[in-house]
C-alpha cells in the first residue's frame, strides 16, 4: 500500500511502485487535484486500465467512468467497493 498526500506526489509515486490494485482518489487536492491527476494517470498507458475509486462530497467533479464513493466514507462500504477491484 502507499500513500500521497497530494495528486503530484501520488503521481510521482506511481513511476517508482509496481502497478496498483486499484486507486481511491479523493477530488480535493492540494498542488495537483484528483480529476488532473486521474487524467495524467490515464495519459499513462501502464496505468490507464487501473480501477479508480473516487471520493467526494460532490460526484459531480468526479472524472467519468470511475466508482463514485460520496462522502462521508462508510468504512463497510469503502471495504465492499475496494473488493470489486479483485
């Protein structure tokens, strides 16, 4: 598992780790938001076809396409919809 605290940093991390299960994005980011880290990442043909699962209080800023999770995260809910990746 690895952690960013911001889209620039999580899409730094993704050049050195091996490819993920899948990604829980939250929209609101400070330096890079979610939806332009989700469109670098998809730019990017070794993570293009990586689930994404999106956080937010307003799914309408979410990136199409993606599992929408509206906050506030249900720890239940979050673990069900983090299984579908497998």
């Amino acid at each position: 598992m690895a952690v960013a605290r911001n889209g620039r940093e999580a899409l730094d991390a993704l050049a050195t780790l091996p490819r993920p299960f899948g990604i829980i994005l939250d929209i609101i980011m400070p330096v890079m938001s979610g939806a332009e880290f989700y469109t670098a990442m998809q730019a990017d043909p070794r993570f293009a076809g990586t689930p994404v699962l999106v956080s937010t209080s307003d799914p309408s800023r979410a990136p199409s396409g993606v599992l929408i999770m509206k906050k506030p995260i249900d720890l239940d809910r979050l673990l069900n919809a983090v299984a579908a990746f497998f």
